[in-house]
C-alpha cells in the first residue's frame, strides 16, 4: 500500500468530505463534533487534520489540537477506513502526524485520552489492544490518575485515562498537569477554566506524577 500522509488544506472542499466520509461513521454520534464544528477546526490555527492517503484515495485521518504557546498537544481523533483496520495503517498514519506536527510546531508531550483497560466493561479486549496500540509508539500512562472526560451531555463518561507521548519525558509536576487540563477542558471542550472536575481529578495527585 502506498501509503502517504499531509495535512489538510484549509481551502480544499473535496478533502474535507472525503475525511468526513470516514469521520461520520467512525465514532458513536454522542462523541461526534458537527459537520459545522469540524470546518471550523479545519480553517483554526490550532487545530490540523492530517489525512492518509492509498494513492488518491483518503483512507484514515488525525486530528491533532496544537495550542499556541503552550507545551503541550492533544490527539483529539484517530481513525481508518474500516475496511482498512488491522494491517498497521493506524501506526504508520500517527507516527507520520506526529513527526510532521513536531517538525511544524516542535517537540512537545503530546496527550492521548483512551477508555480504561482497567475497568470492567464488555469491550474491555478493545480498550486493552487500544492502549497497547498507543504503547507500542512509546506513549506512558500517567501513574495513579483518573482522567475524566469533560462531556457536556447527562450520560456518565466512561472511565478514562490519560497517556502522554514524548521522546524524553518521565514525569510531570502537578500544576503543568493542572494547566494542560485547564486548556483542554476550555478550549476543546467549552467548559469553564474552573470545572469542577478538574480539582475532582487533581485531588489526590501528587506534586510529581510519573509517566509508567
């Protein structure tokens, strides 16, 4: 497969419905963004869809939000075509993001939100091979804390964790956590800098959290 992967352009109609195409049926509807949403990220100076493309044909897709200033980054999307899963077409689309966002943007930890492998749950082998996905590219698992997913509906977020993606990090301080979280929560999520949830999340972390 010759597999090649760029960036969306902010002008080009014809790659955004080709990325929408896979986008619409790939998620649940309660963890989709609107089709108005998603072409404002599109046009966004922090945001960048990368697209992988089988010659002309767009076959999978990364969203990547890259906030100025800060240092961090947060995997927002991944997916493929699902007639294309399981031939490390996944891999070989988020290594090239990854490279092509720290080349634009520089090293930063990139932040990745994945459904607990720990908790009981019908899907729990998918969430354990999604997490060992992740893994398998070098991303760690912040120790001994439970992230909750800022949604704004009434149903009950699953249960969450937060892995963290750089080439020489270890371990973060409470208060950077706290920031990046902040940012997410009000950025991406539009809730408020002073979410509830938050200091929930924050309440028995300690001053250094390791990333195992």
């Amino acid at each position: 497969m010759a597999l090649h992967v760029k960036a969306l352009e902010r002008s080009n109609t014809d790659e955004f419905d080709g990325f929408y195409a896979i986008y619409s049926t790939a998620f649940p509807i309660s963890e989709q963004k609107s089709r108005d949403t998603l072409l404002a990220m599109q046009h966004a100076s922090f945001y960048t869809i990368y697209l992988a493309y089988n010659d002309e044909k767009i076959v999978g897709f990364c969203i990547m939000y890259h906030p100025r200033s800060e240092d961090f980054f947060l995997l927002e999307y991944l997916a493929v075509d699902e007639s294309l899963r399981g031939i490390g077409l996944g891999s070989t689309l988020l290594k090239s993001s990854i490279e092509q966002l720290f080349k634009t943007h520089g090293i930063r930890a990139l932040l990745i939100e994945i459904e607990s492998p720990e908790e009981s749950s019908s899907d729990k082998e998918i969430r354990k091979k999604r997490e060992q996905f992740y893994r398998n590219l070098g991303a760690l698992k912040i120790d001994s804390f439970d992230y909750i997913l800022a949604l704004q509906s009434v149903e009950a977020p699953p249960a969450m964790k937060l892995l963290v993606y750089h080439p020489n990090l270890h371990a973060i301080s409470k208060p950077t956590l706290q920031r990046w979280l902040e940012k997410i929560y009000v950025d991406v999520y539009e809730c408020r800098k002073n979410d509830p949830r938050i200091a929930q999340m924050l309440d028995t972390a300690p001053p250094i959290l390791n990333l195992i």
